[in-house]
C-alpha cells in the first residue's frame, strides 16, 4: 500500500494551479472582473432605457386573439440615444437642493455618468487597461457614493461601500490578471 500525501486545507496556497496555468487567485479576479464589468454595462445601458406603453391585442386562453378585437396596454422598455438619463428625476430634483452640489458641476456629471460607466465596464471586460479602468471604477463609485451621502440615502451608501470593497480587492488580485488586452495598465 502507498501512502498519499495530502494538504490540510489551511496550506493550500493561490499559486497552486487550478486549470493549467491559472491559479485561484486568477478565477478570483476573472470572478470579481466579470462580474464588476458586467455591473457597469448594464447600468449604463440602462442609463439609455425608458418605460413605453404599448397597445396589443387581448389574448384569450390559447394564447389567440380575443375575437371582439380587444386591445390592451402593455408596459415595456424601449432604449435609445434620447432616453438618456443618468439619474431618475426624483434624485434629480433632489440634487438640485444640495448647495454642496453646484449646478453646473451636475450637469456634467450627469452628461458623463453613463458614458462612464459603459467606457469602464468595457474595458475591464475586455482586458484594456484593468487597473486603470478598475481604479475609475472605484472612484466613480466614490462619486456616487458622495451624492448619496447628500441625500442621507445610506441604504445606497452601503450597497456603494460593497461595490468600491470589490474593485479594492479587484487591484489586490490584479497581479493575477489573464486575457489582456493591455496587461501593462
């Protein structure tokens, strides 16, 4: 009988490899980048979003028209360049009673949010430049967080803290970075 060695779960280390070359540390940072670039796309993407109502025909049980031609209003989404909004107008209108948020500063943060957000997630999801686009990420988090912290939102303010925790430990895992792009940056 051979006796076999194995390690105590505590030694384990994330430079053992796990799928060839790529360690635990690097499926850490592929998990943390997919789902952060991710995050940001479709935030962005819906920053571009706008309910519509639409009119279509009633249905009856089969799934077939109802015979007398009843038509009913059906609530959707419909994205476009002039749906763009980067915040909802309650928050809006809300911002625009903080002194500690002049005019003029918001309105060129709400022109630039959503660019933002796509242009981050983009390039994290695609490997260009990961750390300089994780650090935007993480400070364009910080900016949210700001205005939240105006309007006293500290559910938000929390939700934020998590986010900008993952993109801090997102550049401590950055060392163990595949699929780049740039891997310099």
């Amino acid at each position: 009988m051979s006796e076999t060695k194995t390690k105590p779960v505590a030694e384990s280390s994330t430079s053992e490899p796990v799928f060839g070359t790529w360690t635990n540390g690097t499926l850490a940072f592929l998990v943390l980048r997919l789902w952060l670039a991710v995050r940001a796309i479709v935030t962005g993407i819906e920053k571009f979003a706008a309910p519509i109502k639409v009119k279509k025909p009633l249905l009856d049980d089969l799934g077939m028209p109802d015979p007398s031609g009843a038509m009913v209003e059906v609530k959707t989404k419909a994205y476009a360049l002039s749906n763009y909004h980067a915040v909802s107008d309650s928050l809006r209108d809300a911002f625009a009673q903080e002194p500690l948020l002049p005019a003029f500063a918001a309105k060129i943060y709400y022109a630039c949010l959503g660019p933002a957000l796509l242009r981050l997630g983009f390039m994290l999801l695609l490997g260009i430049g990961t750390r300089i686009s994780l650090f935007g990420m993480g400070l364009l988090y910080v900016s949210l967080t700001y205005g939240l912290i105006l309007l006293g939102q500290d559910g938000g303010i929390a939700w934020l803290g998590i986010h900008i925790l993952m993109v801090a430990m997102a550049l401590t895992l950055a060392k163990h970075n595949r699929l780049t792009v740039m891997s310099k940056f």
